[in-house]
C-alpha cells in the first residue's frame, strides 16, 4: 500500500520536471535547496558529484576529485532539512535532461 503511494507521487512530481518552476542544473538546485525552495528533487542512486557548496555566499564550487563534499547529499539533506521529498533512483530513471531534477516552491 505505501510502495502505490509513493510510486505515485514520485510520477506526478516527475511529470513536472521540464516546465515552469523546475530545474536540472546541480548548482540551481544545490543553492534552491538551502534557500528551502525545493518541494521535490531527484538525485541518482550510488553516483557522486564532488565539490563545495558556500551557504553565505551561495556558491557551488564543483571538482573532479573525491575529496570535496557530495553536491548530491547536499542537496538532499538540504531539501530532506526544508521539509522536502527527496526520490533517490537509479541514474537512468531521475527525469529531465540532467543528473539531478528538482520541483521548485515560489
């Protein structure tokens, strides 16, 4: 009964990304998150994306090498902090044309 019920606000939440209000860009969303401007995001399962994120000066700052924090768990901890839903899936299944996607409040 609960898997019927997530499964389906994760599609309806889904079916937004790609119009008005919604963004597929890591950095938008890190910064739209600590901001608690995330309703829902998607973020890919086991994968990474090394870098720094300033909360003072709201800036994200991405590297190549895994000895930065995960952009990904910042966003989600972010969101999950501001009372948003956060779906992790399998890469192949985070919708929109991006890493990432996010649903994004006013």
């Amino acid at each position: 009964i609960v898997s019927a019920v997530f499964d389906r606000r994760r599609e309806q939440a889904a079916e937004r990304i790609g119009a008005a209000g919604t963004s597929t860009s890591l950095d938008d969303v890190v910064m739209a998150a600590a901001q608690g401007r995330v309703e829902t995001l998607f973020v890919p399962d086991r994968e990474h994306r090394w870098g720094s994120f300033d909360r003072d000066a709201l800036t994200v700052r991405k590297q190549d090498e895994p000895n930065g924090t995960d952009l990904y768990d910042v966003a989600a901890v972010e969101t999950w902090r501001n009372r948003g839903e956060v779906f992790v899936l399998p890469p192949e299944d985070v919708p929109g044309e991006g890493d990432v996607a996010a649903v994004l409040r006013y």
